[in-house]
C-alpha cells in the first residue's frame, strides 16, 4: 500500500486529492483534521486541530499494520483567516493562520521524517502553497508569511534529503492556482478597503475562471507522477499550463 497522509480532508482541494486518491485501491488514505466527510474502506481519519499546537506536537504518525510501498503526507489545510490592513488585524489572526498554514505544517513535515525518514520506502511531500508566496497582497499579510514560509521549509526540506537522506524524500511547494473552495467565497466577500483586489476575484468568478476542486486535485496528482522529471519544488500550476 501507499500511505498518503493530508490535512484539511473533509471539503474543498483536500477532499477532492483524497477522493481522487482513493480510487487506486494501492492508496491508503489517512485524513488529519476536524471532520470527516469520507466514507471508504481505505480512508481512515485521524482527528487534530491544527490552530492547536500543543495537540499538534502530542500528534504521532502511524502506519496502521499494513504492508507499506511509500508514504506521502500532504499538507493542503489552510486559512486566510480575517482579511486586514496590519495595524488593525486582531494579534489572535495572524496567530491563528500562521498555526495552522505554517508551524503546524512545519512540525509535521518535522514529524513525518522522525517517523519514517529511516525506511526504506519512497516518500514524498507535497505542501499546497499559493500565488500569494511570492506576491504581496494587502489585507493578507499572515496568509502571504505562512505560504512564503511553506515554499521555504520545502526547499530546505528537499536540499536536506538530497545531501543527507539514504533514500531521499521527494518535496514540492505547489501553488493549486484559484479554485472554487469555501475560501473562494471568503475573498468575494472580504471588504475592498482592506483588500484592493477584490474585484479581480469577483471577476474571476463570474468570468467562471475558477477551477473545480476535481480539476485541480487532477493536476496536482499529475505533477506527483511527473516527479522524477520535475527538479523544481516550488512549483506554480500556472507553469504547466
Ligand atoms: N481555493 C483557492 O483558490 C486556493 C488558492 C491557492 C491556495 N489554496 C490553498 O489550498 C488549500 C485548501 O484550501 P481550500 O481552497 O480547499 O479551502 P477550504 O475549502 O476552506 O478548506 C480548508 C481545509 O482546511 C481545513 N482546516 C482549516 N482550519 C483547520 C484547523 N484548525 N485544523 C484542521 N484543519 C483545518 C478545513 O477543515 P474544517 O472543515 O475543519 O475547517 C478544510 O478541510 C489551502 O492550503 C489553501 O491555502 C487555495
């Protein structure tokens, strides 16, 4: 089996990797997170709340007894948390979204090597970044730090496997590009005072530019199996296009 760790399963870009997932009966799925909306016998789930670190770091990874081929973790949970201009977010947000988009990710990519680094099984990660990693975007302040940080620990992450793993772990950083998710409908209705892009979104929706949670899980599952021609970590979707 593939034991295929992801946060953030339960709705939008995660549920639909871990649906797509599951329909090689090779994967074995294991959902981090609050809920659980999948019902499949190679889906298990594990509960965590990722805004709470002092559960994170008590979080163990397990690979439930099965015969295991490679094990991935995916770290796709993510928040934009409240939109605002810095000076005027409550401290509490940028605590929250750093929480669950960074140290939280962070700690687990730190867990999942401690846990397997020394099997000798292929292993990979794939972190879901975003545009807003490279790009400054008032009102978003936390949510561009975390993704910056995300693309950063990734690019470590895989200089480290290639310089001292025995079987090094693949890493990528990818940004999924916009999508129709929760966090979607978030950005249409954020104040335009503390957001100057707003109406791009909102164009982009009603332009019907956004792609499906499906199409996109599509693609990213399509970079994981490019990945040994791919030398990139950081990697936008809108480069393969
Ligand atoms: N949608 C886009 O256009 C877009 C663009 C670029 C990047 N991304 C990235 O794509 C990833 C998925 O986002 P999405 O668009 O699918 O958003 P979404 O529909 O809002 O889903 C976010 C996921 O994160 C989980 N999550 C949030 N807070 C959590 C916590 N404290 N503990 C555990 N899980 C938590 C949610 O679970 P709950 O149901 O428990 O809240 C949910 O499963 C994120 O990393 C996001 O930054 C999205």
């Amino acid at each position: 089996m593939n034991a295929i760790f992801i946060t953030g399963s339960n709705r939008g870009l995660g549920r639909a990797i871990a649906e797509k997932l599951l329909e090689n009966e090779e994967n074995l799925v294991i959902g981090i997170g609050r809920d659980w909306s999948i019902d499949h016998p190679n889906y298990r789930f594990l509960y965590l709340n990722l805004d709470d670190i002092i559960e994170v770091k008590a979080f163990a990874f397990s690979v439930f007894n099965e015969e295991i081929k490679s094990v991935g973790l995916i770290n796709n949970a993510g928040i934009l948390g409240d939109v605002g201009l810095l000076g005027t977010l409550e401290d509490r947000v940028i605590e929250q979204v750093l929480n669950v988009n960074l140290i939280s990710a962070s700690i687990l990519i730190n867990k999942f090597f401690s846990a397997f680094g020394e099997l000798d099984v292929e292993k990979n990660i794939i972190n879901i970044s975003s545009g807003a990693a490279q790009n400054p975007y008032d009102g978003w302040s936390a949510y561009c730090t975390s993704k910056a940080g995300l693309d950063m620990i990734s690019r470590v992450a895989d200089e480290e496997q290639k310089l001292h793993a025995k079987v090094p772990a693949r890493v990528f950083s990818i940004a999924p590009g916009i999508i129709a998710t929760r966090m979607q409908e978030q950005i249409r209705e954020v104040d335009e005072a503390s957001f100057s892009r707003k109406q791009k979104f909102v164009d982009f929706f009603e332009q019907d530019l956004l792609a499906t949670p499906e199409d996109a899980a599509e693609k990213i599952i399509r970079i994981f199996e490019l990945r040994n021609k791919l030398d990139k970590v950081v990697i936008s979707m809108k480069d393969l296009e």
